[in-house]
C-alpha cells in the first residue's frame, strides 16, 4: 500500500516507508523507559550482522 500513497502524493517511497517504521517503533514502544538505548544496541547488532 505505501507504494500506491507515496505515487499518488509523489512521495519519496522509501523516506516514507522508514517514517511509517519509525512511528510505528515508536507508538509501539514509547513506554518503554531504555527504548533509546534499546535502540541504539539494536543498530549495533544490524551493523555487526552485515
């Protein structure tokens, strides 16, 4: 579906699909006292892994 908004709207696809994840990170997980820092040992073990 992102596909069809982001052309519908001449969207960038790929900057709106990452704003999508990222809000829905963060209404996921916003109580979540050491999200930052869960957040930050997630991108190192991303990075790590390739």
């Amino acid at each position: 579906m992102i596909p069809v908004v982001a052309k519908l709207f001449n969207l960038d696809y790929q900057g709106l699909q990452v704003d999508i994840l990222s809000d829905k990170l963060l209404e996921e997980n916003k109580d979540y006292p050491l999200l930052n820092e869960a957040l930050k040992e997630a991108l190192n073990k991303l990075k790590r892994a390739k």
